[in-house]
C-alpha cells in the first residue's frame, strides 16, 4: 500500500495542496471552518453547525463520465480531507456585485433577499439545481431548497427566484471553464491511501475496498465514516475529538445500484439522494420514505451503509428496509458474510458488524406485486426533522384475509422491532376495521417507547396505533 500525506482541491479554479502536519490544521476541521478562515470566503456562514440551517451550503464539483456534476453540501457536516480530489465552489466564486449569476440575479430581481444572512447558502442550493441538466417540477424545486432557512424574507420570493432561474438557463463562465476543471481533477492523486497523521489525529482515506478492509484490520478501533452527516455531530457538538478515522467517502467501487434477477443490490457509499431517486419506481416506500429525510444537502452526503451502520432506532430507513426483508453483506479482507437486516441490529447502537468488517453491500429483495407496502413518518415538521416515530408494513391479503403481514417502527424502543404480537393476532384474519383495531392495543405490549424531548411515551403509543389504521385506510380496506 502507497501513501500519500496531503490533500489537493480546487478553490478558486486552482489546485490547493494541504499538508496537516505542516499546516497544523485538524484534519477533522469542517469544510465550512477552513472556508471561513480563508479571506475570500467570508459568504459561507456558520448559522447551527449542525445541518439544520443551509447557512453553510457549498457546492462541490465532482468528475462523473468526464463532465463535472455539480451537488449542494452543508460544509458543516464535512471534514476538509473528505474534499480531496473535488472542485469547492462558494457564493463568491459564481458571481459578484459586478456580475451576477443568472441565479444571483434571479433572487435579486425576485425580492428574494432581506437580512441576507441566509442568501449565500440559497444561492449555493439554486446553483446546483441549476446545474442540473433537468426542468424539475415545482415540487421538485421546493424539496431542493428545504434544507435553506430563511427568518425574514418569506419563502415564496425565493421559489419563484429559483422557478425562474432553471426555466431560463443559459451558458454560465462554469461551462466555459469545465475542460480545464476536469483536467486539474484528473490530475489529482487518487489512488494512493492518504495518510493524514498529526501529533494525536490519524485520518485514512482509502481508494479501494481491498485498501478499506486492510485498514480495517490494522486500525480496528478507527471510527469509520461514510458521509459524516452523523460523525461529524461528535466535533461540531461534543467537541470529542476523534483519533483515529477512516473516511470511506473516496471509494468509488462502493458506490452503486444496480438489479440482477428479483433482486437489487446497492453499494454501502451510494448516498440517500441517489437511492431517493433511483428507488422511486422499483422501491416507493423507500423512496417516499427519502422525500422526509433531512434535507437535499444532507442526502448529498449521507449514504446507505452510514444509515444503516449508525443502527438509530430513528434512522429512516431502517424500517422500511427491514419491511423489505433486506440482507446486509459484510465484508472483512478474508471473509463475506450476509445477514438479514432484521438481525443485524442488536442493541441501541449495537451491531453485528465486527471491528474488521465493513458493510459493503445491501441487498433488497423486490417485493412481489401482490404486497401492499406503504412507509409513514411522523415528525414535528415535515421536512429536515427526525422521526418521532417512524412505520413501514408490508401486507397480503387473501380474499381479505391477512396471508401475510410485516409491521416495522422507528422510535418505538432501543432499536427497530417487529411488531410480533400485533402481527400474529393479524395474521389469518379479516383486514377489517374491527381486526385492526384489536390490533392496534397489542401495540403496547409489543414496546415500551421512551419518552424524551420529542414525545412522551403516551403520545408515541398512540402515533403508533394510529399509523397502523392509517395504513388500513390506505390499502384496499374492507369496512
Ligand atoms: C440535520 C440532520 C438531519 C437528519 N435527518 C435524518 C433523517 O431525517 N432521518 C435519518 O434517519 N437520519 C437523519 N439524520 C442522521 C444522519 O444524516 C443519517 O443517519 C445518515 O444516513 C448517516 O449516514 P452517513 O453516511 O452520513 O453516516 P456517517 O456519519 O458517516 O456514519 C454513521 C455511522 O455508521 C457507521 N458506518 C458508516 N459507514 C459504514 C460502513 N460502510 N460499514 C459499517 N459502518 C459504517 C459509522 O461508523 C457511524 O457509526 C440527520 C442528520 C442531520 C445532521
Ligand atoms: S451551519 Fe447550519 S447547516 Fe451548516
Ligand atoms: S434574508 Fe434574512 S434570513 Fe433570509
């Protein structure tokens, strides 16, 4: 194994080089506090330093098939090495007072701006959608400008801004200068392992899956990262300081969806705004699920094998996963192994993942057409907010009665559950109001939620129960 002890970007349409142990700069520094370091990037602001706000929002170009794609990230959530090999782009690199971006422009002429303290990052998000080579619906436009918070001017001013901007796209100066963007990237190492190691911080970032899981065996108490959008909580919050990481983020073979025979199978680093994507036909619980979870900017980042491994009895996609019957492949240098999803949790924050393995890959059986599955998350606002209790059920009725059920939640216990006890006085029986509702008091017996600041125990129970009705309502009801 080669190593490497920088990292190179590019800022400014130039390639930057950071030695850690020269600089004397954290290599779990945020993106967003290196930036904001720097004289000429004053525009990304700090507002929560916890991906709640949108102040911090940056794009950040990346090669794909040779051309740039260009994705909105909150650079509070990212550590600076987790950059390398990527083109950073901030509110001053698209535009000034002199000469405006279209998208500048289209806020400025839309009234889109008061106190301008949140203008920066809604700019950075209208760019990146901008940069998108689709004419997305309305919809579409407001979930891509759900993570931005803005206290004064009021949102409409700002979609409109945004509506205009991608219905009349032109020619940026980015066009202009992809070429020799994409040749500096190509440029940049990305093979050999970097090894950031400063007097109390080790950083790896390994290129390949061999180097990841050989890492993994020579550092089994390194904290491993995905997206950080969990981690990076631990600096930004808790002030901890993490010794030793290893940032999977760089691991392009790792990244990928793809079907074979009645299954799909996506790589552990494909992250959640892809899946929300790609998902929408083939898997629309899960993909529905997605629309709710965080924001654009944190779907950018997060990915499969981070929600899964951070094994939270509120990640979202736990229980639509487990409806699903999905596997998990986890991989160490010598070994691979599968485990179902639904055991693979074991404890609050507890896994079956060993100090030498990484999940690698998840496997999601497609469902047969005859289930209904529908996915519901309850939170206090709709989007960017975690789930207060979360549900997925799959069902198949026979002649109306239950041949098969599977009820899932979040936020009911220590970690994901099945419902057993609702489901098996469902099972065998009419789907009919009355059955379900019988159903529903079992719920009680099958958890003992928690109460905390989002809810009380009560109040969990009875979301609960009422999502299963919902679900009833919802599909293909006998009265
Ligand atoms: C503002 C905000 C909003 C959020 N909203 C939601 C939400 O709506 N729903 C929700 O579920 N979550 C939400 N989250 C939490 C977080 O974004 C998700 O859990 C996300 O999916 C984590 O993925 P990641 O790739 O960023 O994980 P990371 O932070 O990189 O890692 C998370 C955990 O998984 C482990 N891990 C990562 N990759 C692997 C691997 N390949 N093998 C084994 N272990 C691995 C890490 O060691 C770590 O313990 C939110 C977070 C923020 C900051
Ligand atoms: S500072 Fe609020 S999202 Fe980053
Ligand atoms: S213009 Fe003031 S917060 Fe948005």
């Amino acid at each position: 194994m080669k190593y490497s002890n920088h990292i190179s970007f590019i800022l400014d349409g130039e390639i930057v080089k950071i030695n850690f142990s020269e600089s004397g700069i954290k290599p779990t520094t945020t993106l967003l506090h290196y930036l904001r370091s720097l004289p000429g990037h004053k525009s990304v602001k700090e507002g929560c330093g916890e991906g709640d706000c949108g102040a911090c929002t940056v794009v950040l170009g990346e090669l794909k098939n040779d051309k740039i794609e260009y994705r909105a990230y909150d650079s509070c959530l990212i550590f600076l090495p987790s950059v390398h090999g990527k083109q950073i782009i901030t509110a001053e690199n698209i535009g000034n007072s002199e000469n405006l971006h279209p998208v500048q422009q289209a806020l400025y002429d839309h009234d889109g701006s008061q106190c301008g303290f949140c203008t920066p990052g809604f700019v950075m998000s209208m760019f990146a959608l901008y940069k998108q080579e689709i004419k997305p619906e309305k919809e579409e436009i407001c979930n891509s400008l759900a993570g931005n918070l803005c206290r004064c001017t009021g949102y409409r001013p700002i979609v409109d801004a945004a509506e205009f901007s991608v219905q009349n796209r032109t020619e940026d100066h980015f066009c202009k200068c992809e070429d020799r963007i994409v040749s500096l990237i190509k440029s940049i190492d990305a093979e050999n392992t970097i090894e950031i190691l400063t007097n109390n911080q080790k950083y790896l970032i390994p290129f390949s899956k061999q180097e990841a899981l050989l890492l993994r065996k020579k550092y089994p108490n390194a904290l491993l990262i995905s997206g950080s959008t969990d981690v990076a909580l631990r600096v930004t919050k808790k002030h901890e300081l993490l010794p030793e990481i290893i940032d999977l983020s760089n691991i392009k073979e790792l990244n990928y969806f793809k079907s074979k025979g009645d299954k799909l199978f996506v790589g552990s680093n494909y992250c959640l705004e892809d899946l929300r994507n790609s998902s929408k036909d083939v898997l629309p619980a899960l993909s529905n699920m997605l629309n709710v979870f965080g924001s654009r900017q944190i779907r950018n980042r997060a990915c499969l094998g981070g929600n899964i491994g951070s094994a939270s009895p509120i990640g979202d996609t736990i229980p639509v996963l487990m409806a699903y019957d999905a596997e998990l492949v986890l991989e160490n240098v010598t070994e691979k192994r599968t485990v179902k999803l639904r055991d693979f949790i074991t404890g609050y924050r507890q896994t079956q993942c060993k100090s030498d393995e990484l999940i690698t890959e998840i496997i999601i059986p497609f469902p047969s057409k005859d289930r209904i599955i529908k996915s519901y998350k309850i939170s206090k606002r709709k989007d960017l907010d975690i789930s207060t209790v979360s549900a997925c059920y799959t069902l198949k009725l026979k002649d109306n009665k239950v041949d098969d059920i599977s009820i899932f939640y979040g936020g009911m216990s220590a970690w994901t559950k099945c419902a057993t006890k609702t489901e098996a006085a469902l099972k065998g029986k009419e789907w009919s109001r009355e059955n379900v509702e019988a159903a529903m008091k079992l719920l009680a017996e099958d958890y003992k939620p928690i109460s905390d600041a989002r809810s009380g125990e009560k109040a969990r129970n009875i979301m609960a129960a009422n999502l299963l009705l919902k679900f009833w309502a919802e599909s293909g009801r006998s009265a």
